[in-house]
C-alpha cells in the first residue's frame, strides 16, 4: 500500500497535498518522524478508502454520511480509522463502514460551509 498524506500549513493557512507535501518530508525515515514530532496534528495521514465522489478520506476529514456531519480521527488504542458524529453528545465513535457513500465536507482545518 502507498502511504498517502497532506500537511496543513498554518502560516498560509493552505493544504499542501502532492509534490507539495512530499517535499517537505524527502529524506530518511528519521527526518520524516521529526516532522511529525515538530508540528503534530498538522499531517494527515489517508485512511486509504475514497469517498461517493472518489476522492481519497483523510485523518481529520468531516464527512457528510446519512445527512449528518462525522470528523474522521485514527484511534491509537484500537490502531484504526474512525468516525464521529459532529455535535451529537452521548454518541461514540463507529467504524469508516459505508464511507464510499458518504461526502467530504471540508477537515478540521477547514470546516464545512454552515448548511452543509
């Protein structure tokens, strides 16, 4: 499997996904861990699977599924990708089944216009 990631550059409050991203982090293994250890939160790795309109789901992603907005995070303890529900209190997390139907809304860089 390829490793896929971005990288939320917050001095210019852009993506950088691509060449961009990789750039940043060509080199050895160990500068690559530096990185994430210097600005954490800020890589986003893909979880591998495509949302309905196909484009790759990321770490930090909100989705649109079933009408309801989720926040799409990695669970160290159970080593896997999760979902969220946003602003529903009292609702855990449930596994990334059905993701292919649902719709990437923006990330928690970039939030979902209101509405949607």
């Amino acid at each position: 499997m390829q490793i896929a990631l971005r990288i939320w550059n917050p001095e210019t409050e852009r993506m950088l996904t691509g060449y961009e991203a990789y750039r940043r982090i060509e080199g050895t293994v160990d500068k690559f861990q530096l990185i994430i250890e210097c600005i954490p939160g800020f890589v986003m790795l893909s979880t591998g699977l495509k949302d309905k309109n196909g484009k790759l789901v990321y770490d930090g992603d909100i989705v649109k599924s079933f009408g309801d907005l989720h926040k799409i995070y990695w669970d160290d303890e159970s080593a896997g990708f999760y979902k969220c529900p946003l602003g529903k209190k009292g609702q855990g997390f449930t596994q990334l089944r059905n993701i292919q139907y649902a719709e990437i809304a923006g990330n928690i860089y970039q939030p979902p216009a209101t509405g949607s």
